[in-house]
C-alpha cells in the first residue's frame, strides 16, 4: 500500500531546510526526508483488531510541522514518534471483513492497548487525558492515548 512516510536523515533534513527557504517545495522534493512509499501491511497487533481500508486521510498540524521541519524537541510526544514514521492520522474507511464504513479515533487509548480495567479517564471518554499517556510521555500523571490509524471494537 502507498502512504507517506517520513524518514529521520539528517543530510535530507538539511537539504530540506535550506531549500525550503528559497521554496517551500523542497520540503517535499526529492531530497526531503518524506517521500510517498510502497509499505508492507503489518499485522494486526490482536486477535479482536480489525483491518481497515483507508478512503481518506488528512495531514493534521502535526504531519505538516514534521514535513517543515518545523517540529519541537520540547513537544512530549516527541518521545513517542518511531521512524521511519507514517504521517497521517485522521481516517476514515472501510473494515476489510464486512465493509462497514468506519471514522478512527486518533486517540490510541487504554482498550485498544490491552489495558484492563481502563484508566477512568477513559471510561469517562475522556481518552486524552487517560493516565497511561502520561507515564509513557514522562509527565507526572493523566493523556493516555497516542496517535493510532486502528480500529478494534469497543475502542472510539
């Protein structure tokens, strides 16, 4: 499958922010660090998972601060980005085995990781501020939920 990837590379990097002051392009030209790439499909971390064929997905301010490597070290999800790193997080689609139209939630909170019970936050629905996120992110205590492009039933 396609999607764009960004790949950590610190010659691209540079080339990337260097031209991307003469033209903003460069950021997405041959030399940059993100180029659209053929992907293996992964498996499905769970037995209860479900694939998803995506129709749509939208570049967040995120995806577009790491294309213009206009990103922060200090940002605490920092710490939780793996590369290479597969941008964009906001989908819609369809479940593979029934084809029911689906929106995922970019929230990756306590049920779709395994963790039972669920932090209350999550129980509340409150899934960006459950106590896991904190812990992973170094943060004294409650977001338990990363960016995620899964669906798993019971998850919102």
């Amino acid at each position: 499958m396609k999607a764009l990837v960004f790949r950590h590379n610190l010659a691209r990097e540079a080339a990337s922010a260097i031209g991307g002051r003469a033209a903003r392009r460069a950021f997405v030209s041959r030399v940059a660090p993100v180029r659209l790439e053929d992907v293996d499909e992964l498996p499905l971390p769970a037995s209860d998972w479900v694939r998803v064929r995506t129709t749509f997905s939208g570049r967040f301010g995120s995806d577009v601060k790491q294309i213009l490597l206009n990103g922060s070290r200090a940002n605490p999800l920092t710490a939780l980005v793996s590369f290479p790193h597969v941008l964009g997080h906001e989908v819609a689609g369809r479940k593979t085995d029934t084809d029911e139209r689906v929106v995922l939630n970019p929230w990756l909170s306590c049920v779709p990781r395994g963790i039972d019970p669920p932090c209350a936050a999550c129980l509340a629905g409150r899934y960006r501020w459950g106590s896991v996120w904190r812990r992973w992110a170094g943060w004294p205590s409650t977001p338990c939920c990363t960016t995620s492009t899964s669906w798993r039933p019971g998850s919102t």
